[in-house]
C-alpha cells in the first residue's frame, strides 16, 4: 500500500537540537553553527593544547585566529558561507578553552606567531613537578552530578520574539569599588612588565571578571538553599582579584621567564655580564669580536645587542673622526657601578 501524500499544510518544525557543552576538535565554522543554536557557550577540551594551535589555519590560512580571539569576548559574530546564501549569526560568541601543554610548544606555537593577543587571554598555571602518591582523596560525583544539574537548568531570558539569549548580572557597589582597585594594582604592574608578558598582564582584569562570575555560579550551584546570584558580590570579586592578581600572575611570570628572549637581548645580557665583570670605560664592536663567543662574531648581531643595551642606559653610541670612516665605539654609563 502506497503511503499517503503528505498534506500542504503540514509542517514537522525545526529538527530538535542536541544540547552541547564541550567539543574537542572542531573548525570555526562548526563552532559558530554550534553557538547559533545554544546561548549557553561552549568548552573547547583538549588534553594537549599543542594539537588545537598546530591545526588552527589549516582550513582558512590566517582565518582562526581572530577567530578564537573574538571568541574571547562574547560579542555577535556573523559567518557568511559560500555554499549557503543564509549567514551564520551567533548572538554571543562565548567559548572557553581549557587544556594542556608544554612550555617548548607553547613557545613554538604562540611565541613564535604573530603578537595578536592570543597567548595574552589564557589562565597560566604553571606549577613545580608533583611527587608520585597514591590517592587520598575521593571525588563526590554525586555532588558535583547536582551541581551541574543546576548550572543547565539556570532559564534563560527571552527577547520580544521568544528567542532565548544571556542574562546579566551586575556589580554590587562594593564589588564594583574592589575591582576598581585591582584595576589600578594591574596598571602599575603593567608599566612594570616587558614584552609579552606585559600584555597578559593588561587582561588580568578582564580576567579577574570573568572568574568573579564563575565563582558566584559555582556558590550557588554548590548551596542547596541559595537563590540565584542577581549580584557579583564582594567576596566573589576579592577571591578572583587574589587568584588571578596574586596566584595566577606568579605562574604567569614562570611561564614567561621559561621562553627563551629574542636572540639581540641574549647577546646583550652577554655583553652585560662583560662590563660587569671588567667594568670598561667604553667598548666596540671589534672588542666583542675578539672574545669569540659563540653566536656573537658578526658585526650586525652585535650591533644588535648594543642598541638593546643603549635602551637599557647601559651604554651610549659615538664617534670619533678617523682618516678614514668614523669609529664607532659604546660609551659604558657611569651610574652603573654605583648600582652594581
């Protein structure tokens, strides 16, 4: 028997949505359909971070990166698509990354590329070796089982057309006042701080924010009786500041300082343990030469090395006429060996 025509008026609706909370390995554009369909956020898991950047442009040559970068933010982003003339339109792209590494790759990966800001956004925890024990402790899933239950059951507000999107919640005035605070603690490390790691640490606010928002969800989460956080209170916004500010950013210095420096300021801490330890009253090129160190027996590396001490004030550049071309040679500040 032949089935039945389907009626003209028969609609079966959108095909039902899989709930999502993480995912390990997926291009931008999965992503973005996976965002447009959820205004939770998404985590994206991998044990070995490594694998996720190696992979990042293999798909659209310079493409995911600021791709990733937006992500950080939570703002809408839109994906226009060749093979459908209908856009991707994510009204808040919001996914956290969390995973693993080591310190050589994280090097290679990050250091090496472009300074975009990427290295910047992350969380770096980067803790002494752990002696070998067995384990002591036990975890109570059933707890954490409830605890989660909760954090996907918070509802969602609704806009004029019954689509759902995210809530906010505000400061309380105190928590607000601490914040502003640690704002101005993390400018003056800022002005402390050098190269790369003086861009992570101008996201530690940014940084400070969002686990003052972690921790009041995970509060309330955890308390059976509590109501849901319409504030970030004080004490959520002073354990942040105190993890990111005081915990995090000394974790942050040892990953940092673990990076092998640009190959100019290596030479130049050579050359500056030199006048150190000979306290010259000026130096040349020719003089470094004549030290066959490894690494450092063209002119042009060492010239390198020089203006970064010249930043430094450790040295000065002059001349002085010959009969031929003018000789170049570095004046040795004075005021040094007073410090040294």
């Amino acid at each position: 028997m032949d089935a039945p025509f389907k009626p003209n008026s028969a609609d079966a609706g959108s095909p039902p949505i899989r709930e999502r909370i993480r995912t390990s390995d997926p291009t931008t554009e999965a992503v973005a359909d996976l965002m447009a369909t959820s205004w939770r956020g998404l985590l994206l898991f991998r044990d070995e971070l490594s694998g996720w950047l190696s992979s990042m442009d293999r798909y659209n040559s310079g493409g995911d990166r600021p791709f990733w970068l937006e992500a950080y933010g939570g703002r809408p982003y839109t994906v226009d698509r060749k093979a459908s003339p209908e856009p991707i339109i994510v009204e808040h792209l919001s996914v956290s990354v969390l995973g693993g590494t080591q310190p050589d790759k994280l090097e290679s990966l990050l250091v090496h590329a472009d300074d975009d800001g990427l290295l910047a956004r992350f969380l770096i925890v980067f803790p002494d070796p752990v002696p070998l024990s067995r384990p002591h402790a036990e975890i109570d899933n059933k707890r954490l089982q409830i605890a989660l239950e909760k954090l996907r059951k918070i509802p969602a507000k609704s806009d004029d057309h019954g689509n759902p999107h995210t809530i906010t919640i505000p400061f309380s005035d105190a928590a607000a006042d601490v914040f502003q605070d640690f704002r101005k603690e993390c400018r003056i490390w800022e002005g402390e701080a050098t190269g790369l790691l003086r861009g992570h640490v101008g996201k530690l606010p940014g940084l400070a924010l969002r686990v003052a928002c972690v921790l009041a969800h995970l509060d309330w989460a955890d308390e059976e009786e509590a109501g849901f956080p319409d504030r970030i209170e004080v004490n959520h916004v002073g354990r942040a500041c105190h993890f990111v500010g005081e915990h995090c950013r000394q974790h942050a210095f040892r990953a940092y300082g673990n990076l092998k420096p640009p190959e100019e300021i290596r030479n130049a801490r050579r050359i500056a343990e030199i006048i150190s330890q000979k306290r010259p009253d000026r130096l040349t090129i020719r003089n470094i030469q004549r030290l066959d160190l490894a690494g450092m027996q063209t002119a042009k590396l060492i010239e390198a090395a020089f203006k970064v001490l010249e930043q430094a004030d450790w040295v000065r550049r002059d001349t002085e006429s010959t009969a031929g071309r003018p000789r170049v040679f570095y004046v040795v500040n004075p005021k040094l060996w007073e410090e040294l």
